[in-house]
C-alpha cells in the first residue's frame, strides 16, 4: 500500500498542497496572503491558459526579445540537445513555456509496424532563419551565484549568425504506418534517460526519448529545482519533482513519459528555465544541431510529408519596479509540412525557411 510517507506520497502532497493553498484563498473568510516565494518554491501556481501570473503576484508586459546566437566561430552554443512541441492562444502563465498543447500527435490509426527495410533512403531536413534576431541576455532574478552567471543567453533561439542555421527543430515523417525499428540509444525500450538541471538550465534543453523512457532527474547546481512536467498542454500536469542541490533522483511512476507526445517543463523556482521531452512512437524522427540540419536514415521508397516544429523564440520580462518579476514566452509553432519523395538508396533534400516569432 502507498503511504504518504512513501515518495509517491510526498509527490501527491506537492500536487494537492498548491490547489488547497489556492482553494483557501478564494475561499476563506479573510483575505489570505500567500508568500510569492513559497509559492514559487512548491508550485503553487495555475498554470490556465491566458493567465499571467508573477514572482511579483501580478502581470505585467515588457518589451519582447529574443534568441542567442552561436559564436561567429561556428562553435557550439549552450549547452543543449534536442526535441518537442505546444501552442495555444492567450498569455502564457509566468515561466511556463507558452502556448498550450500545440500540434496533436499525427498517425494513423494503430500501431506502427516494424518491417524490413531494402533500399531505404535519407531524408535530409534543413532548417534557417529569414533573418537574424537580436540576440539577448536576460538578468537572472535569484540564486546568480549558484547558477554561475548574472545573465544568461535565452536558449528559445540558437542560429548560426552567418548562415542563419537554426538549432533544435525538431522534424519528423507524418503518418507513417510502418519502417525501420529504433536503433542506437533509443533501440531498448523503457529506457532510462537524465534531464540534467546545470547552471539553470535543463540539459539538454529539447530531448528526443522512445515513449515508455523513464526519465531521471538529476540536479548539478548547488541550489534547489524543481521540475515541473506538463503533457502536451499546461492543463495536463504529468509530474513536479523537487529536486535538491546536487541530487540524483532515480525515476518513478510519474516520470514514466508512457505516451507519445510532447512534454513541456518548467520550474517554479526559476521562471526562466524552460525545456521540451517529446517522446516518440517511431523512429523517424530528429533534431537539427549546430548546423541547422537533421537527417531521417533508411526511410522506406516513397511520398511523405516532413513536419518541422520549433519553440516560440521570443521572450518578455515581467517588470517590478526596476526589478525583474518573472518571463514570459512567444507561442511554440509549426511549419506547414512539405511533401518529399523518398527513391530507393538516395537521399532528398528539405529545407524549411522560417520567419522568427
């Protein structure tokens, strides 16, 4: 029997612990303060669409920005890797990432099914900017010493400044009935993974993982996180684990990504930490890196449509006087998918060109 002594108890407690304080709120005979740090710290927030709400307890606007650029060396950029998805209408809640469940799981009807493939071809996908956007670094409203910096480059935009290459699109073959299986990393099912919280940042900041992963969430700076989990949409909470100062927290239940879909996740602590985990139900799917280019390997001969989504890539601060209150994020979006025709052994070109927003 669960107990709430037990860790499934404690999660339970985490989620009921938010709504009670709310409930109290609304409802009690006198008007109830609620420490905006406390309820920062255990998630008291709602996280509706449309909502805005603060560090600060209120709403506000700002000015939008955007993006980060790689170095104009060509080097990598932040530390990040890739996959995911939402949109939606309305204000995103405060450090929640914006939009709501975005483009629904594509497929068709049943499962996907394992086939041989003969003279498979590849299916190489580019992404770029049509121009570049400013790039910004935004101030970190708490724990700067702990998470390493004062400022931090937004991670929602990462392109080439040269080539306009844009990082961690995440693209895939819609409805396909059936292919190759996974290879690689993602060949075991049920699969352990590590969402790494490092220097407040989730690492890495979009994650492709098989549905059925077990995910870890692991904490290497020298404060508290928590990772709060939403599936698909922020109506739909799938887990909020608090996670201490260089803590490894091994995978449960609710850590259990057992669908496919996209994965938001947030913290209540930083509003600025933002990341994606879209699990995956076939394996024809990829992340562009550095280069702006994602490839879909031993594809069976064919016509497909490819679809590319990315985040919204722009943010605004939430203003407190000249103190800075909370973020918020532009709608995650998706390009129109392109047809492509795969022939046996060769390999098509896509490029998606994409406006920011």
């Amino acid at each position: 029997m669960r107990t709430l002594g037990s860790p499934v108890g404690h999660t339970r407690l985490r989620r009921l612990a938010p709504a009670a304080l709310l409930w109290l709120a609304a409802c009690g005979g006198k008007p109830t303060e609620i420490d905006p740090e406390a309820v920062a710290r255990y998630g008291a927030f709602r996280y509706d669409e449309g909502a805005a709400t603060s560090a600060g307890g209120g709403t506000g606007g700002g000015a939008a920005v955007a993006a980060v650029r790689l170095a104009d060396t060509g080097g990598a950029g932040p530390e990040s890797a890739g996959a995911s998805e939402p949109p939606a209408g309305g204000a995103p809640a405060a450090g929640a990432p914006a939009g709501g469940a975005g483009a629904k799981p594509r497929g068709k009807a049943g499962k996907y099914e394992v086939v041989e493939v003969t003279d498979g071809g590849t299916i190489k996908v580019t992404c770029k900017l049509t121009k570049k956007v400013e790039a910004f670094e935004f101030p970190l409203n708490k724990d700067q010493q702990g998470c390493g910096h004062a400022k931090m480059a937004s991670e929602r935009a990462v392109f080439d400044p040269t080539t306009l290459a844009l990082k961690n699109c995440v693209v895939s073959l819609v409805e396909i009935a059936k292919g190759k299986d996974f290879e690689g990393d993602m060949a075991q099912a049920q699969r352990q993974v590590i969402l790494d919280q490092k220097g407040c940042q989730y690492v890495p900041h979009v994650m492709l993982v098989r549905a059925g992963s077990k995910v870890s969430v692991k904490n290497s700076d020298p404060v508290q996180h928590n990772a709060k989990s939403f599936f698909n949409s922020r109506a739909t909470l799938q887990f909020n684990v608090m996670s201490s100062s260089n803590s490894l927290l091994e995978p449960s239940d609710e850590t259990t990504l057992k669908k496919a879909g996209n994965y938001i996740v947030a913290c209540d602590i930083h509003f600025w930490m933002t990341g994606y985990i879209r699990a995956v139900s076939h394996p024809y799917w990829a992340v562009t890196g550095d280069d702006g280019t994602a490839t879909l390997t031993n594809v069976p001969p064919g016509t497909y449509k490819v679809a590319c989504w990315h985040e919204g890539m722009l943010m605004s601060l939430e203003m407190n006087g000249a103190e800075v209150s909370g973020y918020k994020f532009s709608n995650d979006f998706e390009e129109k998918p392109q047809d492509v025709t795969v022939a046996p052994g060769a390999t098509a070109d896509v490029a998606f060109t994409i406006e920011p927003r």
